[in-house]
C-alpha cells in the first residue's frame, strides 16, 4: 500500500467522528425545536452522567500523558507470573472498580492499564480488553451508583444501596462468573503464556 495511499484512509477515518458528531448535533437541534419542553426535561434528568463521562476522560488523558497507565500496566505485569494468573487477577480488579465506582470508571481506566500490561509480557491484548469491556457492564448490576444508567431509570424509586445489593448481587455475580469464564475459555490458548514481563517501562 502506498503512502498516498495510507494518508488518505487516515484523513478519511479522521472525519468520520467529525461527521458523526455533526449528525448527532443536528439531531438534537431537531428534537429540541420538535418538543421543548421534552427536551428540556430529558436534558435535566441526563446531563449529569453526561458531565462525568466527559471528565472522566479528561482524566484520562491527562493520566495517560503522566505516564499512569503505562506504570500500572508493567506493574501489573511483573506481579502476574502467567497469563491465567494476571487475566483472573484483572476479572476480581474490574469486577471491585466497577462495583464500587462504576462501569465509565472502570472502562477508562482499566482499560488502558490492561493493555499496557499485555503488551508488556508480549501477550495478546484480546482477553484482557474483552474481560474489561463485558466484566465492567456484568459488575454494573451491583449497586445503583456502578452503572449511570441504575440511577437514570432507578432513581425515582429511591432503593437504599443495600437494597438494591440485596435484589441484584446474585444476578451481578452470576453474570461475572459466566462472562469471565467464556471469555477464558475463548482465549485459554493466548492465556497459557509464561512470558516474561519487559523491562522496559
């Protein structure tokens, strides 16, 4: 494939985001002149997780600019003597996250750590990303805070956390245990690996 080539791929997929978040503008202009008083109402009740994933990942950045992720990654790495030992680590670390911040924390900041951690050993970062991704939103059943949406469509019941614990923890762990079961299995091949991790950090 040729540089032009390349280059003209690369800006092509460069404004697709562009695009997208032009549609997704007009889309709300068009909702808010249709029905007001809806709008006005859906944004009242919406904008605070909206807020918080957006903060979130300025966080992010700026974490991973400082070098954080990397860190955690190759610490994770040294502390993991095979790959089942760090993926099964990895499932209880983003199983806690989740549950006791929520899955948008869990996501934007595993995620990063996880595949640092991956490639520091040389592994495959399949088996980590998909556990991160599917464990965050199984552990999101567990209390009204792990995932925004809990609080979105829950909210005017106004469940204590122990009670909401109480009715949704079995499922939450049920859903844990299965997704991080499957998604080994899938990946018990790339999981077997005894590398050791990189120095370089």
């Amino acid at each position: 494939m040729s540089r032009t080539t390349t280059t003209v791929r690369f800006e092509a997929g460069g404004r697709l985001p562009t695009v997208l978040a032009a549609v997704g503008c007009a889309a709300a202009l068009a909702a808010a002149l249709a029905a007001p008083d809806l709008a006005r109402a859906a944004a009242a009740q919406d904008w605070p997780p909206f807020v918080l994933v957006a903060g979130l990942l300025l966080v992010g950045l700026v974490a991973d600019e400082d070098g954080l992720f990397a860190a955690g990654g190759h610490s994770l790495a040294r502390l993991s003597p095979n790959g089942l030992t760090l993926y099964a680590g990895t499932a209880v670390l983003v199983v806690a996250v989740t549950t006791l911040l929520n899955l948008d924390t869990s996501v934007t900041f595993l995620t990063p750590v996880l595949v640092y951690a991956a490639r520091s050993r040389g592994e495959g970062e399949a088996p980590l990303l998909y556990g991160c991704i599917l464990l965050s939103n199984a552990g999101s059943l567990m209390l009204p805070g792990s995932n925004l949406t809990n609080l979105i469509v829950l909210g005017h019941l106004h469940l204590s956390g122990r009670g909401f614990f109480d009715a949704m923890a079995p499922a939450g762990l049920a859903a844990a245990a299965v997704t991080a079961t499957l998604v080994g299995l899938i990946h018990r091949r790339s999981l077997r690996a005894t590398r050791a991790p990189s120095t370089d950090a």
